[in-house]
C-alpha cells in the first residue's frame, strides 16, 4: 500500500468521522468525553502504547475505510448542493463507522491510531514495517 495514500486518506477519515454529529454521540456514550476526534494539537501527550492487534485491525479498517472513501468522493463532489453532498457524506461516514466497528475496532481508538500515525514517528515505523 502506497503510504503517502494511507497518510491522506487517514487524515481525510479522522475528518469525515469527526464532522458527524452521531460520532460525538458515540463517543460520548462511549468514552465520556467529547467528539471523539483526536486532537493532533495534543500529540505529545497521547497514548502511543498500542498493541500489535490493535495496528492489524487499523491497518485492516484503513483498507475498508479508503474503499468506502473511493466509493463516495466523486458523488461528493459532484452533488448539486451542499445538502445532497452533506447527505452523502454521512451515508459515507456511516459507512466507514461499520467497516471499523466489523473489525472489533472502536472509533475514539481508529482515531488515536490515525492522528499518533500522522504526528508520531514510532507508531509509523511499527505500522509501515507491518503492511
């Protein structure tokens, strides 16, 4: 897998997960908190102690999540209003919420493994040497 694809479309998904309202439902249920976007501001101070299992089942939902991604971008930017396109990309995020939940994976954890890969060169290198 291309891994400058990986970083564009980790960094596209954390935006498109991260703008839907059901998301900061989920997470707030969840995990207590708030919107469940990962705040690559904060970086240094996140957890970057993931396991093994948990960067395969990253790297398995990147795969799903870029396919659904594919799926729905040029729909997106060929909608004939900003309501259709925003109707499309929640079917989208949708979409990509169940290709990660399918894996066993939660969306607060999809969302730190994707900032920490972006902003976080160990986590990275253990992702990269396993794809």
């Amino acid at each position: 897998m291309n891994l400058n694809k990986l970083f564009v479309s980790a960094t596209a998904s954390i935006a498109l997960l991260a703008a839907a309202p059901v998301m900061a439902q989920e997470s707030n249920q969840q995990s207590g908190q708030g919107s469940g976007y990962s705040d690559p501001a904060s970086a240094g101070t996140q957890n970057t102690n993931f396991s093994d299992n948990e960067l395969k089942q990253f790297i398995e939902a990147q795969e799903g999540v870029m396919e659904v991604r594919e799926d729905y971008i040029e729909q997106i930017e060929a909608a004939d209003s900003q309501e259709k396109a925003q109707e499309l990309q929640m079917e989208a995020n949708d979409e990509m919420v169940s290709v990660i939940e399918d894996i066993g994976m939660d969306i607060p954890t999809y969302n730190s493994i994707a900032t920490a890969y972006s902003s976080e060169p160990k986590v990275r290198d253990r992702i990269d040497s396993m794809m």
